[in-house]
C-alpha cells in the first residue's frame, strides 16, 4: 500500500530540499562523535602522548565520514534506513535478535551520555550523581518530544545548535591552552612510540565508529528523501519497494556534502581536545572527566573550566537523545512496534541512573558503555557496507569498488580494535 505522505503547505525549493537532504540528518548525527566518551579518550590521548596522537583522531574521523556517508546513502537512495532493508532480508527470529542487539546498543549510549552529564552537573552545581541523571534523563527527553511535537526540523535545528555550544566551549578550551604549529605539524605524523599508545589510539577509534549514528542516519536520511521524492518527481524508483533507485547526481552530491559539513566540525572538536590536553603540562591531572576538569582549572583558569563543563553538559543532553532515537528507530522498523517517548526513555535511562545510584566509579562506567558499544560495530558496518555495494540494492548508486575496499577497511579495523579492547579488558 502506498504511503500517503501529508505536505507542508509551504514548501522549500528544490535546491534547499536537497541542501536538507544532506546536511541536517548529518548534523543530528555528528553529536553522536562528540559525547562524554570522546571526551575522555581524546583528553587521554593528548595527556599521555601530547601531540603524538593527533593523526589517529583525523584518521578517525575520515573513516566515521566514509561510514556515514554510506549509511546517509542507502537512506537516501533506497528511501529503506538500514535496519529497515536489514529486517527485509531476514526471518522474523534474525529481526527480533537483531533488534535486541540495537537496544542494548542504545542503552550502552545512554549510559555513557547520563554519566557524562551527572559528572558535568556535580562540577558545575553540586548535585549528587544520581540527582544529575534524573536532569539528564528529563531534559533529553524534552528534546526528543520536540521531535513528535515540532518535526525533525525542529529537533535538527535544537541539536545543531547544541553542537555549536559544544564547539564553542571545547575550541575555547584548546585557544586558552594555546597549542603550537609545530606539536600540531608533528602530529600528523603516524606513529605508535609504544604499546600504551596502541591501546589509546584503540579507544580513540573504538570511540568514533558507532553503530547507534549509522542506525540514526540512515532514518533520517530515508525520510528526508521522502518528502524530495514527493517534491521532485524527477527521482525514480519507488521509495517503498526493494531497490528502489532514487539516487542522482543532485542527490549524492548533497548527501557528501552534507556529511563533510557535518564531519569537519566534529573533528575539529575532537582534535581540540586532544590539543588542550597536549598542550597542559605533562602528568598534570588524573585522568578521568572530574581530573580532566580540575586539571584544566588549575592550569587555565577558572573561565576554560567552566566553558568545559558547559561543553560536556551540552554533548551529554544531545548525544543521550540521539542515542534514544536509534532504539526507537531499530524498534520500529525491526519488530514494527512502537512505545511512547516518555516509556521508552525511561527504559532505556534506568541502567544508568541506577548505576550511578549504586555510587560506582564514574571512569569504569564509561569504560563498560564503550565495551557495549564496540559489540554492536560489526551488526551495524558489515551489513551496511554488503548493502551498499549491491546493484540489486542500490541501482545507479552503488558504490564504487573503490568506495567497497576503503569501507572495507574500515570495518576490518573497527572489528579489530574493538577486539583489542575487549582483550585487555579482560586481562585487566
């Protein structure tokens, strides 16, 4: 049965959609890359290794783009998100365990985003840790009803605005640091002085690769694609059956943009961080996100410490509801059940808050929500990478062997890493 798509009286033109297409699913989705856990690796990285490092976050960060801009493609292309064409292919017990590892996925993210954001509270007022999560767990469901109740515009336009804040007070933090051309120069280069710089430069990857972004962006991506279809009948293909095509040039086009403008800003974020902490004098503090604030505070200033906590307030608040999103998206598409907002948070936030209650150790936590997100890389990048190089699939707008093999290796070095940071977990 078609689905009858209800129009907005007033309409953008043909090149505004497009422009849409591309970058705002890309914007909601680049906050996924600057959450608590990217603060706490980076800041590592750049403590234990000054500049040394700074390669493996731009590298990171390139291959994150190439993921996304596959993941942003198939939606776009095929008007299907990821778990979509992933529950079309396979048996209703292959969806449902399918499904079940999503949702733990997203729980994992939630449980680093609210214990960044208790820790960034009790910094910034006080609280008590678990009183933080409740506040997290409150304001990011706020964000998410503005999605219901306003449109996806809307809640891209909050999280774009929250990815500004971010940006503003982490490059605040790295300009009052004052980092050098040259440590920045010597960075770049790719070198690994030691096992301990392996295991970082493990984390600092592991942090960037996540599947809950390739669930939400291929979503969003499907349904912008949606409403240019019913704008521009110039694109083929039916958006509701299997391989439906269309993708053009126009549409491609915006959809690399769109990641590329959404990427850059979270790179720099990332790398701002690694910097800042480079910068800092050597051994200066512990290093966790309480250390990495008082260690700021003391060497800056009052003013880059409060402008850090305000950052990893903000990242906390935007990243936990794009967490949320990609459960209720795999929810939907894979067993084809929905549950109300305020449910579904509340679920989804319980592990954290009780953690936190249970008065565990804030750094271990973060530790375990990267382990939980590191199992679900290899549900979310194999099946997009065979997805997206199928004709049968994609049409006109399958990949490129070239585009296969680089995404290829993505994926062989996501699986990697991840299994190297499962391992020395385990052997402590």
């Amino acid at each position: 049965m078609t689905e009858v798509l209800t129009r907005p009286r007033t309409r953008p033109g043909r090149a505004t959609a497009r422009a849409s297409l591309g970058l705002a699913p890309a914007l909601v989705t680049a906050v996924a890359y600057v959450d608590p856990g990217n603060v706490a690796t980076n800041f590592s990285a750049g403590s234990a290794y000054g500049y040394g490092l700074l390669w493996v976050v731009v590298g990171s960060t390139a291959a994150a783009g190439l993921v996304q801009y596959l993941s942003a493609k198939l939606g776009s292309c095929t008007g299907r998100s990821l778990t979509e064409t992933v529950a079309s292919a396979v048996g209703r017990r292959a969806r449902v365990a399918y499904w079940v590892q999503a949702e733990l996925v997203a729980v994992a993210t939630d449980i680093a985003e609210v214990v960044g954001g208790a820790v960034a509270l009790k910094l910034l007022f006080g609280l008590p840790l678990w009183a933080g999560a409740g506040v997290v767990a409150a304001v990011s469901t706020a964000l998410l009803r503005l999605r219901t109740t306003r449109g996806e515009n809307a809640f891209a336009a909050a999280i774009t605005v929250a990815l500004g804040l971010i940006a503003i007070g982490f490059i605040a933090c790295a300009a009052f640091a004052g980092p050098t051309a040259g440590g920045v120069l010597s960075g770049m280069r790719p070198l690994l002085p030691d096992s301990g710089a392996v295991l970082l430069a493990s984390g600092v990857f592991g942090a960037t690769v996540m599947p809950h972004a390739i669930y939400v962006h291929s979503a969003l991506s499907r349904d912008g694609s949606r409403w240019l279809r019913a704008d521009d009948p110039s694109l083929p293909g039916d958006p509701s059956l299997p391989g439906g095509i269309g993708g053009t040039g126009g549409v491609l086009s915006a959809t690399r943009r769109g990641v590329v403008g959404a990427m850059v800003p979270a790179g720099v974020i990332n790398a701002a961080l690694l910097l800042t902490a480079a910068a800092l004098p050597a051994g200066a503090g512990e290093l966790t996100l309480e250390g990495v604030h008082s260690t700021v505070g003391a060497v800056l200033g009052s003013l880059p410490a409060l402008a850090l906590a305000l950052a990893l307030l903000v990242s906390s608040l935007a990243s936990t509801a794009v967490g949320t999103h990609a459960g209720d998206i795999a929810m939907r598409d894979l067993i084809r059940r929905r549950v109300p907002a305020g449910v579904r948070r509340l679920v989804a936030l319980a592990p954290a808050v009780l953690l936190l209650a249970a008065d565990l150790d804030t750094t271990h936590l973060l530790v375990l929500s990267q382990v939980g997100l590191s199992l679900g890389v290899p549900f979310a990048l194999i099946p997009l990478i065979r997805l997206t190089a199928r004709r049968s699939v994609m049409g006109g707008a399958v990949n490129h062997r070239v585009t296969t093999a680089a995404a290829s290796v993505v994926v062989v070095a996501a699986v990697a890493v991840n299994g190297f940071l499962l391992v020395d977990l385990a052997l402590g």
